[in-house]
C-alpha cells in the first residue's frame, strides 16, 4: 500500500490544488480517456474542488461499455449452446444486449457462467469440465491482453482442447485517433490511461501530440497523481505547447512493457473492430493469430454477428465520443439507474454514466 496512501494523503492534495490554480491561466477541456480515472475523480470528489476553467470530460477508456451490442448478442448466443461455459470477469455479466436481457438473466435460464478473477481460472474450469467448451470473454484493452495471451500459451502447453477466447481486445491509440479526427470534439489535452501505459508506454502518445498539437500527460489513479498530471496539462497549455509527459513514473516508462508487448504479439494479430458509438475502426482490436485459431471462439464455434439496436435511447454512444454528459440522456436516474441499467455506461463499474449516479446526482 506504501505506493497508494501516500497518494491519497490529504496533505498532498492541498499544496497540489494551490498549484493547479496557479497553473490555470485560460479555461480549457480536458478529456480523461480513462474509466478508472472517471471514477476516481467523482469518487475523490476532485471535479468539485477543481479551479474554474478546467472542464474534464470523459473519453471511451471504460473496455466494457465501449463493447459493441452486436458482441453482446453473440456473446448471449454462445451462452445458449450446448456444453458451452462462459468465463468473464464481473462487469459484463449485467451488460443488456439488444433484447434487453444479459448474462445475468442467461444464468437464471440455466446457463452454465462463472465469474473469475484472472484467465488462468479457465485452466483449472477446462480440467474440472472436460466435456464442456470453456469461452473466455477476452474484454478489455493492452492492460488485460497480456494475461490473456499468457493464459492461451499455458492452454497450448498443457493440451488443453477445451478452452477458447471470445475477442473483443482493443487497443488504446487507434479510437482516439478517430475521435480527435472529429472537428466537434474540442479539447485542449489528454489525461493519458496509466494502467494502458504501463504495456504501450508514453511514447505512443507522441503522435497525437504531433498531429493534434494536443498537451498529454499519463497519470495515476490516486488523487494526486490525477492533480500532478492536471497541473502538467494546465502548464502545457497555458504556454502553447504539445508534448507528452509522464505523470505516473513510478509504472509507467516511455517504451513500455517490451515482454508484455514481444507475449501479445506472438498471439494476436491487429484487426478491425467495432466499438460501441465509434462503429469499426481500422486496426483497432487484437484476433488471435492462425496458428492459434485453435483457441479462436470466433473459429471453433462459427460465431457470426448481425448488426443490433443499441437500448432504445441510450445515449452511451455519445457520451463515449465525449459529446454529451449523462444527466443530458433522458433516461439517466429515472428508467436507468444502477439498480436498473439500460446501457453498458450505467453497468460497468468504470462507467461514466455510473459515476456520475453515485457521486453527481
Ligand atoms: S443513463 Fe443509461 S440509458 Fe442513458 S446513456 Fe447512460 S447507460 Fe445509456
């Protein structure tokens, strides 16, 4: 914890807001394209203790609300089959596809789920089941890849046959490239993902720096790490420049993680990949290589996706893009709450629209 209190520490907080406000010289927009750093700020409160003038406004950093419908309809569809057992970490399970209906009420039909902690869980699933096929519901960015690929060598090693990877792995810099190609979305700066960083490090963000002549600052999810890295943008911004600067030094190095990346590589390949609210973006997902088709769920189960309605008026889609807030969807707090989800935003525990229910409203 030695690497979390300190950062958390009160006492910290306050010299640290004194000199935010002395770095804040015009007002400007900030997009966090974290869901992490979503939720920690509302949760630290920070949004209300900010200087006027620095605007945040959440970008499509959350990997289970940025899951398409049509995923979610396949992934509801694989649960029907027969000798089928769906592993997945928690947030999905309550994520509503285009009927309506989630895993959570696919397992109250009887089908066979299980929650785990880590991929390597679907080792010990395939040995306890052997006639059942064990489809792991690869969700989630660079952060969550490694281990996947791991979990996919440890399979091979052991002749495993009964397991496969459902993916919809995604890669951080490719939809923000898009986003920012959008003249409507003006920011001033990126609050860079630190968890992402750690494996693709700063340097991937030098080109949106480049292009967009855009202030980037990788930062941390503890409130001073969040406060360190607004200062860093204040600073770039009020003097004009767009750099890329480092804010979470203690995981995050320029080049990244050069074993996580080498173990990712070797199993997975670029491909296109829809998003949800950002539609397909070139090169913007991981599928698994050829001559590991073997744990392609995609591949062994013949999966095939039809295009889906995203929930009758969600607004997830623009809140993803940054355009609109949560309190401007006309179901926020009355038909969608927490209790009662409508759309992915409002389910995952990283979710903007989440956030701003438990804190803000
Ligand atoms: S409040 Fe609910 S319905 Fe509205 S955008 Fe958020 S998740 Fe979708």
């Amino acid at each position: 914890m030695k690497y979390l209190d300190e950062y958390r520490d009160q006492a910290l907080a306050e010299p640290l807001l004194k000199e935010l406000r002395k770095s804040v010289t015009k007002p400007f927009r900030v997009m966090e394209v974290c869901g992490t750093h979503t939720m920690s700020i509302f949760r630290s409160g920070l949004r209300t203790l900010l200087p006027e003038g620095i605007e945040l406004i959440s970008g499509p950093g959350c990997p289970v609300c940025v899951t398409s419908a049509s995923h979610i309809d396949a992934i509801l569809a694989m649960a029907e089959l027969d000798n089928t057992r769906i592993a997945l970490f928690g947030d999905l399970f309550r994520v509503p596809g285009s009927s309506g209906l989630s895993l959570a009420n696919a397992s109250a039909e009887g089908a066979k789920i299980d929650i785990v902690y880590s991929p390597m869980d679907c080792i010990g699933l395939a040995q306890k089941h052997p006639d059942e096929l064990i489809v792991f519901l690869g969700v989630g960015f660079e952060t969550t890849t490694p281990g996947i690929a791991a979990t996919i060598l440890a399979a091979k090693n052991s002749d495993i046959d009964n397991f496969v990877v459902f993916s919809t792995h995604k890669v951080m810099p490719p939809p923000l490239l898009a986003l920012l190609d959008d003249p409507d979305l003006k920011i001033d700066g990126l609050l860079c993902p630190g968890h992402v960083s750690t494996i693709i490090g700063a340097g991937a963000y030098q080109p949106l720096a480049d292009k967009y002549g855009l202030a980037c600052v990788v930062g941390g999810f503890e409130p001073a790490d969040i406060l360190q890295a607004l200062i860093l943008l204040a600073r770039q911004i009020a003097s004009g420049e767009a750099k890329v600067e480092n804010a979470y030094t203690r995981a995050v190095r320029w080049e990244g993680n050069s074993r996580a990346q080498t173990m990712v590589a070797n199993i997975f390949e670029p491909v296109d990949m829809e998003w949800r609210g950002l539609g397909v973006i070139p090169a913007s997902g991981l599928g698994t290589r050829e001559e590991y088709c073997h744990f392609d769920a995609e591949k062994r189960l013949h999966i095939e996706f039809s295009s889906a309605e995203e929930p009758k008026g969600c607004r997830c889609g623009e809140i993803l893009k940054g355009k609109e807030n949560p309190p401007q969807c006309p179901l926020f707090g009355k038909r969608c709450t927490t209790a009662t989800p409508i759309g992915p935003c409002m389910v995952s525990s990283e979710g903007t629209c989440a956030a701003f229910y438990k804190y803000a409203s």
